[in-house]
C-alpha cells in the first residue's frame, strides 16, 4: 500500500520559509529550484512535494540552515558548467541571435526577400533608357 502524505499548501509553505527567515529566492536556491516554480508554489498552481515540506521543517533549525547555505554557496561557486554544455549554450545562443536577426529584418524588409523586392520595384520605377539601334549586319561595302 502506498504511503499517503499530507499535502502542504502555498500558505503552510510560506510560513515555513518565513520561519526559516530566508527570502523566496534564497530558498529556491537552497533547494535547487528556479524561483518561478517557488512561486507557483506559493500561489498553489502546482502541487508541493513531500521533500518541500521536509526541507522547510529542516531549515527552521538555524545550525540546518546555516550549513545548507555554507553548502550551496559550496555548489553554486563550483557550479561551472562543462566545455561541452557551455559550448551547446553559446551554440544556442547565437542561432537565437541569427533567428532575432532574421526576424528583425524580415519585419523591416532588410533580408535577401525585402533586397529582391526593393531592387525590383527600383528597376520597374526607373526611366526605360532608349535602347540604340544595332548597326546593320552586312559587309563593310554597304555601309559606304
């Protein structure tokens, strides 16, 4: 049979962490969550695991709470991400800089397509220049 806990809701978790008195973000970060799942919830979005409410009954205790922060600040110094991962981020990061690229010069017409059109609709308006008459083919006889 499995085992059933009680559910902690947004109101019993703010408590907790103001018992804790540490900020929203500084429990995010000691318990190695994003701030915005915090948030959801406190705001009772999503439901709270069980190690939530563990994690708060522990750092209430202030000798538990102040080695937790001496190990995740530990953790997060150390942190650094891998050549691998940084590399796939930077990756990342430029193809979305090429794609903001492209999309602000779609918008503005300053691609290869907004190019194509200006330079069509620069030809069309332009004056036709009068084409000269080719000289007549023949031998240099008749042309005197």
């Amino acid at each position: 049979m499995p085992i059933r806990y009680r559910k902690i809701s947004g109101a019993d978790l703010a408590k907790g962490i103001e018992a804790a008195n540490v900020t929203t973000g500084q429990f995010a970060a000691l318990f190695g969550v994003q701030p915005k799942r915090i948030e959801r919830w406190l705001k009772d979005e999503v439901e709270i695991p069980h190690s939530v409410a563990l994690f708060v009954g522990l750092i209430a205790d202030p000798l538990v709470l102040e080695k937790a922060l001496v190990i995740t600040q530990y953790m997060v110094d150390k942190s650094e991400p891998a050549p691998a991962a940084r590399e796939k981020r930077q990756k990342g990061e430029k193809a979305e800089k090429g794609a903001k690229r492209a999309r602000a010069e779609k918008r503005e017409g300053n691609g290869e397509a907004g190019r194509a059109r200006r330079l069509k609709a620069r030809r069309s308006e332009a004056p036709r220049r009068p084409v000269a008459e080719a000289p007549a083919t023949g031998s240099a006889s008749q042309t005197r």
